[in-house]
C-alpha cells in the first residue's frame, strides 16, 4: 500500500511539473520554430507603407534563418491584410491568435488598427511589439505587453512645430488632418508646441479617411492668410493638398509628421512636393546614399525584390532585427515571460539608419523621444537637423 501511495504521489507531482512547464510554454514557440505575426495594410489607402513594411520583414527573416535561426529555432513570419480598417484588423488579429497561434505581432500598421486589435491578443498574452504608428497609445497606459519604436505624432509636432515656425517668422499656423486619432494627435502635438511660444492655430479644417479632394480645405486655409500649414495626412492626402496649394497660388510652409515622410510623396507628386518639411526618426535608404553600409543595403533589398527601398522597410527591418537581438538574449526558454524580461534591460545603439539610440525599461515602453527634420530638396528626402528631444 506504502509503495502505491508513493507511486501515487510521484505520478502526481510528475503531472503538476508538465502541467506547469506546459503552461509555461508560450505558444508559438517550438523546439524548430517561432512564429511571428503582423498586419498590414496590403489593399487599402495605405498599402503603399504597408508593402514595404512587409518586404522589410521578410528581408531580416530570410537572413536570420539562412544564419540557422535564434538558438535553432527558424521564424515563420504570417502576414495579414486589414486594408487599413480597424474591423478588419480585429479579424486579422484573432486568426493569428487563435489559428496560427502567433508568438508575438510585429510592426502591425495603422493607429486605429492597433487600438482595435491590441485587446484581442492581451487576451491571449501576446505581445504588441513595435508597431508602425507614432500614437502614443502604443506605450499608454502602461501595458507589460506593449513595446513602442516609434517617436509619437504628439512628440514630434510639439517639437518641431515652433522651432519651425520661428525660423520661418510666421504669423499665422493653420493645420489640415484626418478626422481620427492619428490626425488629432498631430494637431494637439501643434497646439501644445505653438503655445510655448504664445501662439494658437488660426484656423483647423479635417478630412475623413479616404478623402481624395481637398479643394474646400485649401481655400479655407487660403481664406484665412495662413502661412505655415501643419499637415495631420499622409500620403495621398499630403500630395493632394499641397498640389491644390500650388494650383491656388497658397504658398504657405508645409510641416507633416513621420507619417509623411516618404519617398512616394515626391515620386508621386512631382516638384510641386519640394519645400515640404517633415519629422523622422530614421532615415530614407536610396541606393546612391553616401553611407556605405546603407548603400549596402538598399542595393541588397533592390535585387531581393526589384524594387527601391524605402523609410517603411526600414521599418520593417529594424523590428525584426530588434525582435531577434532580444529573443536570441531570451535563450533556449524562449516564452512572453523571458522575453519581457530581456527586453526590459535592452538598449538599442544608433544604427545605418540614422535613427537614435532607443532604451527600455520596466515601466518605460517607449523606446525614444527623440525626433529630427528632413526636407524634400530637388525630389530627395535631405536632412537638416539633428535629434531634439521634447
């Protein structure tokens, strides 16, 4: 009876260590693989970004695992579409949750989105990492499970707005934006940088997502003798404003957010875009750049994928590569649990990029502050300032 009490006993505490060890396995992860899981925008008004995004990914996937993986273990990265609609997202999110089983979501694009999307894997302890949006609910409230890269629009604006405005002697700051969270934060960034300098915004005209004529903003702006125009838009709404701006002889000063830095605005929109300033945190790879490693690289990713690189591969890149740094510090025992754990003592250094050294911490999610300017100058991204900090 004594020995079938201690058989009893050993079977027991055997199942409870499994169980435990089980328990502790993230999912996602296996002895060969890790799967990693990201939305993009592949279809929607976006899908520009999203595209490149994506390349950029799977461009440090494919070297990562031709290197033998992280500790062994190969990434298999899943991509999903959301064409930019925050419904959309939430499905996207729970097939990678639930069905593909995803490790952790990896540069997920657009500010809505992410909000839609973010409780759909808390539920299921899955870690927000480095999404592409500048918003500052990617790191607010404090969430163990959410990791920001990206300066915030709020941060960016409150910087550059009067640092710009001085420098231009202007006396009138009009703003043009997206009526969702991304474009009111640029314009509350605008309005709390302009009121360190005693100054308002003097008139504020929206647009709702999609929108493709900006006739009736411009000439309210126009209307109202603005000469400095913060613009809360990106791509093709950026285009399209400065392009009727042009057309109506309304010369103001155009400052957009990181959102607007990228090379199809002035691809897509010709000479009419030169002059157009805009805040960055990394900068634009063209295959002539004078840094070696960064020409390196751009040539690498034309002949991958025969096309330019761009700022959102870029992107793209540097969240997996930072992904990989931290997962190869977790270990063997890669679970959520050791991962949060490394990466809340990383430091990241300055990189071909440009762009600045980036920390985290136990209560600091956001990785830096830290933005600078460029400007288009002859149909090329040019940078004219260094890193400022709010």
């Amino acid at each position: 009876m004594k020995s079938l009490t201690l058989v009893a006993v050993a079977a027991a505490v055997s199942f409870a260590f499994a169980a435990g060890a089980a328990q502790a396995q993230s999912q996602g992860v296996s002895k060969s693989e890790i799967v990693l899981g990201s939305i993009q925008d592949l279809s929607g008004p976006i899908a520009g970004f999203g595209k490149q995004v994506r390349l950029g990914m799977v461009l440090r996937v494919d070297e990562i695992n031709e290197q033998g993986g992280i500790n062994g273990r190969k990434i298999k990265l899943v991509v999903e579409d959301s064409a930019y609609d925050p419904k959309k997202a939430v499905l996207a999110a729970q097939k990678l949750v639930n069905q593909d089983k995803i490790f952790m979501m990896v540069g997920h694009i657009g500010t809505a989105q992410n909000n839609a999307a973010m409780p759909v894997q808390f539920e299921k302890n899955v870690i927000n990492f480095m999404p592409v949006t500048a918003a500052r609910e990617m790191y607010e409230p404090f969430h163990r499970l959410k990791y920001s890269f990206a300066v915030p629009y709020f941060d960016q604006m409150k910087i550059m707005t009067p640092k710009l405005v001085k420098e231009k002697g202007a006396k009138k700051v009009c703003t043009i934006y997206q009526d969702d969270e991304f474009g009111l934060e640029v314009v509350r960034g605008a309005e709390a940088g302009l009121k360190t300098i005693g100054m308002e915004l003097a008139e504020k005209t929206s647009y709702k997502r999609g929108a493709t004529d900006f006739s009736s903003q411009v000439a309210r702006m126009k209307a109202a003798g603005c000469d400095f125009v913060v613009l809360g838009t990106i791509i093709r709404e950026t285009i399209g404003t400065i392009a009727e701006s042009r057309k109506t002889q309304f010369a103001p000063t155009f400052l957009g957010s990181s959102a607007a830095y990228t090379d199809l605005i002035h691809k897509l929109g010709g000479p009419a875009m030169n002059g157009l300033y805009a805040a960055m945190g990394a900068q634009h790879p063209y295959l002539d750049e004078a840094s070696q490693p960064l020409r390196f690289w751009a040539n690498k990713y034309k002949t991958k994928f025969n096309e330019d690189p761009t700022v959102f591969s870029a992107y793209g890149y540097l969240i997996i590569d930072a992904f990989s740094q931290a997962a190869a510090k977790a270990g063997a025992n890669l679970s959520t649990d050791s991962f949060i754990k490394v990466m809340d003592s990383m430091t990241f250094p300055a990189d071909m990029f440009g762009s600045a050294p980036a920390t985290y911490g136990p209560q600091k999610r956001l990785g830096s502050d830290a933005s600078r300017l460029s400007q288009i100058v002859d149909g090329r991204w040019k940078v004219i300032s260094d890193y400022v900090k709010p």
